[in-house]
C-alpha cells in the first residue's frame, strides 16, 4: 500500500496501531485498558490472565514499574506525556501480555510422538 499510494497519514497509523493493540488484548484477555500519561491500569478478563507464573515473570522483567493488585489489576508506572507515547505504549504493553500468554498455550500443546 505504501509503494502505491506514498507514506501512510498518522491517522492511519494510529488506527493500524489500535486496531494491533485489541488483537493483542483479546488474545491476552484484557477486558479493559487505561492508559494515561503517568501510566496504564489492565484489568482482565473474567478468569483472569491465563498464566499467572508467566504473567509475574512478565513483571518482574518490567523492573519495577509493574504491580499486581490485590483486584488482579496489572498497574504500570510510566511516563507518556503525549497521546502519541501513550498509543505506542498501549501497543508494546498489549504486545508483551499476548507474547506471554501465547507461550502459555504452547506450553500446553500435546507433544506429538
């Protein structure tokens, strides 16, 4: 699309990007995420995150500025002052719980003999 028709309007960008962002949350079973600029608040599905294990491991990679609730809301700490740093952070915070959650299900997969 872009060979043909030059370099894409950040409108469409940012809708590519929101559109990646909710696939990524549905495979990550986010029912909800708030992003802000002093950071974004995750609440999950009914059921919760698939792999918890995975799901600490995940923040303990973030180095602190992650924390589980007590409500099993996954808080991160971060600065995005413009709508443009929350977006990308929407997607990369999206992108890394869909990761984990997928090796959660091929974790599960039968091994075939």
């Amino acid at each position: 699309m872009i060979d043909r028709f030059g370099a894409l309007p950040s409108e469409t960008q940012n809708l590519l990007k929101i559109v990646e962002t909710k696939l990524n949350s549905k495979k990550a079973m986010i029912a909800k995420l708030d992003v802000g600029p002093k950071g974004a608040l995750v609440t999950f599905a009914d059921g919760g995150f698939p792999d918890l294990a995975g799901l600490l491991g995940y923040i303990d990679r973030l180095k602190g500025t992650a924390k589980l609730r007590p409500d099993s809301k996954l808080v991160v700490s971060r600065d995005w002052p413009t709508p443009e740093a929350r977006l990308n952070g929407a997607l990369q915070l999206s992108t890394g719980l869909a990761r984990v959650a997928a090796a959660s299900d091929r974790a599960k997969e039968p091994v075939a003999a």
